[in-house]
C-alpha cells in the first residue's frame, strides 16, 4: 500500500465524491480542493506527493495553478479536465504538468498515470548515467547508444533529441520542449521538421519502426519515451 498523498483539485463534486473513495481503495491519502487558490494554500501546507488538477476552477485557470506550483515545487502535477484542444494541453504542459488525461476516464488509466509519475519525482535532480529499455542503451556521460551489445551511430542532433526524452522518460515532452532544447527558440515552431528527425531515430533505436516501443506519439502534442519501470 502506498503512503503517497495526493491533493484533488476539481470543483465538481461528483468528480470528487468518485475520485476520493477510488484513490484511497489504490493506497493513496486524499486532500481535496475545490478551487485554485485552496489548492495552493494546500500545495504549500500539506505538501502532497502529487496534485490531481482540473483546469476548469471557478477562481482562475488550472494553468495558473500549474505555474504559481512551479515556482517553489517539482511535485508531480497530472492534468484531469474536460479541455481536449491541443493547445490546452501543450500550454499545461509547457507550464510543467506531468501528464494530462481528458475526462471522461478510467480509474486504471489514471492510477496507472498517477503510478508513472511518483516513480519518476526527482529529488536533488539527480541525473541517472545509464539507462535501458527493451534492449536499447543509452550511456549519457560518453554519448554512447547500443542495441543488444552492437553500436549505435547517432548524428548529433539525433542524440540530444534521444536523451532529452530519455530523461523524461514516462512523460509527455511537447514539440515546442523539444525543438527550443535542441534546436534553439527560433526552430520552436518546427514541428515538421521534428516530425522527420523522430521518423530517422525510430529507424535506428526501435526493433520495428513501424510500430515503436521506444518513443511514442502523444498526437498533436509531443512525444513520450518509454516508462522504463513499468
């Protein structure tokens, strides 16, 4: 059973009466709050492991709750709102959510999502120097990518893009994230041409480009790479 607790940001009460019992059936300890700036009072008080939000609160908007967080807190933030524009979820991301997840959903896709991210908090930020998922590894410190023992030849574009994702692994990072980190702020709209690159490193990295393990779509948003301990 876990002891993570986790603090509910939703102002609809029949979203809270479902998501409380649920939650705590899957381990977790619930705080609720029905509006932005309760969630922050709470954020800062109780300092939960992980914040539930909804951007829709009857004060101000989820993404200014997602912000104001930011600024003294790396706590885990999953999205859970009835927004489904992309550039609803690219702001919120951008902002620094973790995850998003549109309702109407299932309860094992969130617990799932809410698993996800406690697992990948970084306390300190500490950098891992070697990580492998299905028979891919990437050895940050020398810039080495192998496959089942056999190298890798990665141009060096390609690598950044491989471990900026591979460092958020099991989270969305969004084209903008990706193209202002590796391309600079004047490629941040390039999606396009992010599009390509990803389409040559699937070709390298993954066992079947065609249907990739490795890096996954997030359609209209960004890309995800592998949870490596689901």
């Amino acid at each position: 059973m876990s002891e993570a607790r986790i603090l509910v940001v939703d102002d609809e009460p029949q979203i809270l009466r479902f998501l409380h019992p649920a939650l705590e059936a899957a381990g977790y300890r619930v705080i609720e709050a029905k509006d932005g700036a309760e969630a922050l009072r709470l954020a800062v008080t109780q300092v939960p492991d992980l914040v539930i939000l909804d951007l829709g609160l009857p004060d101000m908007d989820g993404k200014e709750v997602i912000a104001r967080i930011r600024a003294f807190s790396d706590m885990p933030i999953v999205i859970l709102s009835a927004r489904d524009r992309e550039h609803e979820k690219i702001e919120a991301l951008d902002l620094g959510a973790d995850d998003y997840i549109e309702k109407p959903f299932g309860i094992g896709e969130l617990t799932a999502r809410i698993r996800t991210a406690l697992r990948h908090r970084r306390p300190g930020d500490t950098l891992v120097e070697r990580i492998e998922v299905d028979g891919l590894s990437i050895d940050f410190p020398h810039r080495r990518v192998s496959r089942d023992g056999t190298a890798i030849k990665l141009t060096p574009k390609e690598y950044d893009l491989l471990a900026r994702l591979a460092r958020h692994a099991g989270k969305v990072v969004t084209h903008k994230t990706l193209l202002t980190a590796v391309w600079g702020p004047a490629h941040a709209e390039d999606t396009q041409y992010l599009r390509v690159f990803i389409g040559q490193l699937r070709a390298k990295v993954e066992r079947d480009p065609a249907q990739p393990r490795i890096i996954g779509t997030e359609p209209g948003v960004g890309y995800r790479f592998a949870d490596l301990r689901s």
